[in-house]
C-alpha cells in the first residue's frame, strides 16, 4: 500500500513536471498604443515596469551624447520609454533623415500599387515614358518599378545625381545589386501614377494619416525628408504595426511584408528600401563584395532598419515589440556617409545593456 502510495504521488509530481515544461513562455500582452494625430500627447512606460537596467542608462546617454546625437527614442508597444535630446536639440526641432526617408518612398510607391495606379511589376517607361535613362531603349525597358525598389536596376551608381545623363548602362536590370540615387525615380513614378505632385500625395496617404510633421526638402542632389524625431517614431510605429495605424491598414501588409524581407538573391539583407537584420549576408554602399553573417551583429536578429548617411536611424524589432531612433551628425566626423558600421555595433552594445 505504501509502495502505491509512493508511486501515485511520483505520477502526480511528473506531470506537474510536465505540464510546466510545455506551457508557453508568458507573451508581453500588453495592447499596442498609437498617439493621437491632433494632439503631442503620447502615452508613456517606465525603464523599471519592463525590468530593465536604469543603472545602465547613463552609459547609453553618454555614448549618444558622445557619438554627435540630437536625439534618441525608443518606443515599446507604442509607448516612450525612453527619449532623449542632446546639444540644444529639442522634440520639436526638425532634422534631415537622408536615406532612411528612402522608407518613406518606399511606403508611398506601395499605398499607389493598392490603389491600383501603379505595379511594381511593370517598366519604369510605362509612367515616365521612354529615354528617361541613356541606356539603349531595350535596356531601359529592363526596368520596372521593383528593380527601383530594391536597387538592382543596372544603373550606374557612381554619381549621386539622378539626371539622365547619368544613368547610363552597367548591366541588365536584376542581374546586380548597387546602392543607388536612382531610386528617386520612384517619386516622379508615384507622381506621374497619380497625376499630383508626390509630397502631396505623400502628405496626404502617409504624413497626415500619422499625425507627423515635416517636409521634403528639394536638394541639389535629391529630395530629403525632415522631420522632428517624434514623426519618425510614427513611421516606425507604423512598420512595427505592418502598415497599420490604430484600426486603419495604411499600407497592404503584403506590401509591407515584402519590403521586410530578402527582394532579391544579390544582398540578402535588402528589401525594398529597408536594411535587414539576421540574415547570411550582405552588401554595402559603394562595393560589390559579399560580406557574410549579419548586417548588425549585436542586435535582434528579425530587426530591420531605415538607414540614412551621418547615422540616421529606425530600428523596429518585432520580438520585442520595439521602435528605436536615433537621429544626428554623424558618429564618425570622417565617415560621414552611409554607415553599416561599427556604430551600429557600438550603439546596441548600449542598448543591450539597458534591456537585458
């Protein structure tokens, strides 16, 4: 009787066993926030109610401080956690996002395919018409408006200016993979799709939807999107959400899906317009080498990432539910252009100290 006794309460004590190991680790259930568009209010979470380290805060700030930061946010399910202003910069102040704006194109040229004014699929020529390149026509004809989206579209890339005499041929489009301005081809596409001007179209499908500020600035090499910071962690809000804002799907999350991962088998770590985080390999601005292992080693490997030259940056990470932006002067004065580079590593070894 006694040797049942024991045995029963063995059973009993594994499949409590059990059950424990196969229940699923506790999910942050916490509603996802989105500001008001009519208000500067925004909902706000302590470093200590997500068990983070504040003792490791200061560290960070330094290290932005020291690095030629304006300003620094991060965003958990909406919410700020923390942000930060540094050398008079201040939440309303406006700053440039380089290439990170390329997002914002990339975004536009998405909502304009769901409205079915254009496909991504089709050539270029289609809405600019043909000769917009000084290739040969059949070579230009090569181009449709994706190879646009994720940079293989076989121009050349050693001059910064978009004009036509430029862009001139190097290989057939989708056969190579370069960092390009051409890019802003996209905006006269968007424009000419929907036969208005694109920053009021991206105004009023993207900007005015999202409760941002800011403006394109017409520059001598290209348009440059500016905003406050603020306005940025909306349109990283925005893709941390899919395309969705509160109950409104902005951008189709197919789309949005699709310019979150691998666009094509060159630089895998390249969407349409956005840099990713945790894949085999990648390529940078400026070379045709492969590089192997992960864009930003020290971060989330399902991160992705606007990236802008002098060190602009949205940092979304699904996992954890998680907007980061950073915006400034460069980190490195004598490496002021575009930069996968050691400040990246260096920032999220800061980060990482905070979080986990």
């Amino acid at each position: 009787m006694k040797i049942k006794l024991i045995l029963i309460i063995i059973s009993v004590s594994l499949l409590a066993c059990k059950k424990k190991i196969d229940e699923p680790a506790p999910t942050n259930s916490e509603h996802m926030y989105f500001p008001p568009t009519n208000t500067s209010d925004w909902e706000t979470k302590s470093i200590s109610s997500l068990g983070w380290k504040q003792n490791a805060v200061e560290d960070l700030k330094k290290c932005l401080a020291e690095k030629n930061s304006k300003s620094f946010m991060i965003l958990v399910n909406g919410r700020i956690v923390l942000e930060e202003y540094f050398n008079g910069h201040t939440k309303d102040a406006t700053w440039e996002w380089n290439s990170a704006g390329k997002t914002l194109v990339s975004a536009a040229t998405g909502i304009a395919q769901q409205e079915n004014l254009l496909k991504v699929n089709n050539a270029v020529s289609q809405y600019l018409g043909t000769g917009w390149t000084s290739e040969p026509l059949v070579k230009e004809n090569l181009i449709s408006v994706k190879h646009l989206l994720t940079m293989t579209s076989g121009l050349d890339e050693s001059s910064e200016l978009g004009v036509k005499s430029k862009l001139t041929y190097v290989a057939d489009a989708g056969n190579r993979w370069a960092y390009a301005n051409v890019f802003q081809k996209l905006m006269d596409v968007v424009s000419a799709a929907s036969k208005q001007n694109f920053e009021n179209y991206f105004n009023a499908k993207i900007r005015n939807k999202l409760g941002m500020d800011g403006f394109w600035n017409d520059g001598f090499i290209f348009k440059i999107y500016n905003s406050s910071t603020r306005s940025m962690a909306r349109f990283g809000l925005l893709a941390l959400n899919k395309g969705k804002w509160n109950n409104e799907q902005i951008l189709n999350e197919s789309f949005f899906s699709e310019s979150t991962n691998t666009s094509q088998n060159i630089n895998l770590s390249y969407g349409y317009l956005w840099w990713l985080n945790g894949k085999g390999s990648y390529m940078i601005p400026g070379s045709q080498s492969i590089f192997q292992g992960s864009l930003v080693t020290n971060a989330p490997g399902d991160m992705y990432t606007a990236m802008g030259a002098s060190d602009q940056r949205i940092y979304v990470i699904p996992s954890k539910s998680m907007v980061i932006v950073r915006m400034g002067n460069a980190s490195d004065p004598a490496n002021p252009s575009f930069a996968v580079s050691g400040f990246d590593n260096a920032l999220w070894q800061k980060i990482n100290a905070v979080i986990n």
